[in-house]
C-alpha cells in the first residue's frame, strides 16, 4: 500500500463549503490528524482512525502525518478553512524540510479561508486589493504585527485579521485597534465575524471609533475596509475602483 | 414566486472544488448570469437560461440579475474563484447602491480564490501574512499599483497577483517585475500558476533574477513569497515564523 499526506481545508464550518476534492480524501483516508476541534468534525467510521491533538504541536503532528505516510498509511491533516492561510500547509513543509524533503506523496487541497466566508457574509468588503495577517506573536514580534499595519494602511489596503485575540494575549487586539483608529481614522468601518458560517455565527459592523477589544477572540475574523468601504443596506462593500 | 440573488464563486476550474453550497444553488436557479467562460461551465439543463456576457460589462451583468430577482426569477451570477477577490460580489453591490439598496434577497456564496488554489499547488507560500492586489488598472491609476507593491515590499508580505498581464497592455507587468527585483531583490521566489487546477495547468516557480514577463497572461495568478518563503523538494513554502 503507498501511503500519502493530504493536507486539506475543511472550510470555516458550514460543512455545505467542504470542497467534493477534500471529501473525496477524507472517505480514502486511513488516518486523520489535527487540532482537536477541527478532528471533532470528521464523522467516525471502521478503518478511519482520528488523531486529535492540541494546539501549538503543529510540528509534532506534521512529524506524525509524515511517519504514518512513510509507512504506507493515507493520512488527512485537516485544518479549518484553507490550510496555507496561517494553518497546517507551512508547518507541514517545515517538517519536511527537516527530514531532508523525503519521498513521500504529499497534496495541498484548498478550502474556503475564513476571511473570505466572512467577506461573503458581509458583503463585499475585501473586493479591492487586501491582505491578511495574523495577529499572534506566538512567531512573529510584535513590533513587526504594528509596522505591517501601518504599512497596510499606508497602501490602503483593505485588511483581515486572524487570531486576532486570546486569553493569553489580550492587550495586543487593544492595540491593533489604537492603531487602527490611528492610521485609518474614526469613521473606517470595521466588521467583527464570529463562528462565520456556524449556528454561533455573530457578523457584526461598527466604525473604528465605536470599535472595542472585547467584539473579537479567537473564533473572531476582523475585516477593516479601505478609504472607500461603505455601506448599502445591511451590507458593506469595497468598491472596485480607486483613485 | 421569490426571486433572489446568489453571487457564487466557481473555484479557478476544477469542478471537484466547487463547493456543495454553490452546487445547490445552481440546481435551484432560473437563471445563471455571468462572464462567456464562466457560464460555459454550468450544464445546460430545462428551466434554467444561461445569460453569458463580454467582459468588462459587470455592472450591465449586475442590473441583469437585480431586475430578474426583481422579478421573481432566482438568479445566480458566477464568477471564477471566489465572488469577492476581483470578481462579481463589488459589481453587484455597486449596482444594488445605486438602485437604492432595494429589497432583493442577495446571498454572497464564497469559493477556492485562485491564488489559494495556486498557493496549494505550489506548496505553501502563502503560509505567513500576505496580501493580494488586482495588476490590472482598468480601475485604479498604475501609479496606485506600484505604491502597493512597494509598501507590501517594504512590509515583507508575501504577494498575490490577479490578472497581471494582457495584450492590451503588455508593458505593465515588465514594469512590476523591474520593481519586484529592485524592492525584494534578485533571490526572491516568484511561482506563475497558469491555468490552475484546469488540464492547461502549468506551475513555475523561478528567481526574481529569471522571472519574465512572458511568464504570465491573463490566465496566470503570481504569487511572490516574502523574504524568508524557500524550496524544499519540489515545493515552495513561506515559514510560519518571522524575526
């Protein structure tokens, strides 16, 4: 039997944004490893063993997926939304790399990244040029999470943020904000996405200057709009055109 | 009858990531409104008309569907990739502000953006923060352009590219790269995937040294890693940690 490593998304919830392409790996599956959460969706069945494991071993649980594989085990690293954006693809690579890039079959199957559920829920606020960054400094300084900001803002770039705040760290979403309110003034509008696309689902949009740390934590996606971003009826959009 | 609206992503071209969502709204519609390629993909079937248009006519495709549901005809408007990322979802907007915001039962469905799809072929490059940015100046000044590029540069971002090059004008993605080169140097990895995830797939990752303007057409989505993304086997990723 050749083993293989899929590393696939699994979208923010809603199983109806579970991509055929994933479902097809998971019902070939052998084994499935992830984050506790994100195993929790895999419906159980005989020959498909579950993996979970906590937060903050994405390198022990990458290090797992690659032994199995090794020895012939089809395994799915599922994590929530797209896997390349801030979840299992790079800590995968890394491990890999590691083990000195080893012969092992491995495919990256994109899912629907939160950002962009959340976007579509809200409307349209990410239809200009964006970007997206994480804001825990688990890995990065802090320093360099502000500067991109400021850099963002400078560009007038509509903006997402993931991770944007914990029990742990939660002083540095306060400071996004200042920042924010700072660079893009009072009247940006700000959209506050929680448990996108679950029966938790909370969408939210508010002005930077009504803005408060405690509207966003960890199962938050915050989109901040562009200089044009505004609002028509109950949605808010980014239009496409820029001066 | 209640006519509604769907704006749905169709993924880049692979029918295996459409999602279950977008599925069932195009079993449910009356009618499918959208750009000649993009509806040349949904099967014909009785009772649904298919509305293809010419580029460029987003807003005229827009009014089309608002004036249906209007109606009561149950319409969905497609877009490759994803609704939100340079595609229908701001048209749509843009026409539903301008009508007055009316009462039309509007749902935004997300899909597999390209340059997720691009990033999973590839490896992982989009795996720290990023940012994406529509090359085309249809509806933004050049100058705008390569102020972004120069700021996400500046603030190590790695970058995505939408429609980066077409015959009508050949010289502005030569331009980008002199300035890709200048700002982020001459080892930067810069990967063209053309086609993705379609039987024409073709992906390429090069130095910033190699890179060529023929590399790219409008079919092509470029991603840049930042200053840390590396090869390992045949496989790019960006590092989750940064300094």
């Amino acid at each position: 039997m050749t083993g293989w490593i899929a590393v696939a998304g699994l979208s923010p919830g809603n199983e109806a944004l579970v991509t055929p392409e994933v479902r097809a790996a998971l019902d070939d599956a052998t084994d499935v490893v992830g984050y506790i959460p994100y195993v929790a969706r895999i419906a159980p069945r005989e020959g498909l063993t579950l993996h979970a494991s906590d937060n903050r071993v994405e390198l022990d649980r990458a290090n797992l997926a690659l032994s199995m594989a090794a020895g012939g085990r089809r395994v799915v690293i599922v994590s929530s939304g797209d896997p390349g954006v801030f979840a299992m693809a790079s800590a995968l690579f890394e491990a890999f790399e590691a083990l000195g890039a080893p012969a092992i079959d491995i495919r990256v199957l994109p899912g629907i990244t939160a950002m962009l559920a959340a976007a579509a829920r809200a409307g349209a606020p990410l239809g200009h040029d964006f970007c997206a960054i994480n804001l825990s400094d688990n890995l990065k300084p802090w320093a360099l999470v502000e500067r991109r900001i400021r850099l963002a803002a400078e560009a007038d770039f509509a903006m997402a943020f993931y991770n944007p705040r914990s029990a742990s760290r939660p002083h540095q979403f306060a400071r996004t904000l200042e920042v924010l309110l700072q660079v893009c003034g009072p009247e940006r509008l700000i959209t506050f996405a929680r448990a996108v696309t679950t029966p938790d689902e909370h969408i939210k949009t508010v002005t930077m200057a009504e803005a408060l740390p405690e509207m966003a934590d960890m199962r938050t996606v915050v989109l901040v709009g562009n200089s044009a971003t505004r609002r028509t009826g109950r949605w808010v959009y980014t239009p496409r055109r820029a001066d």
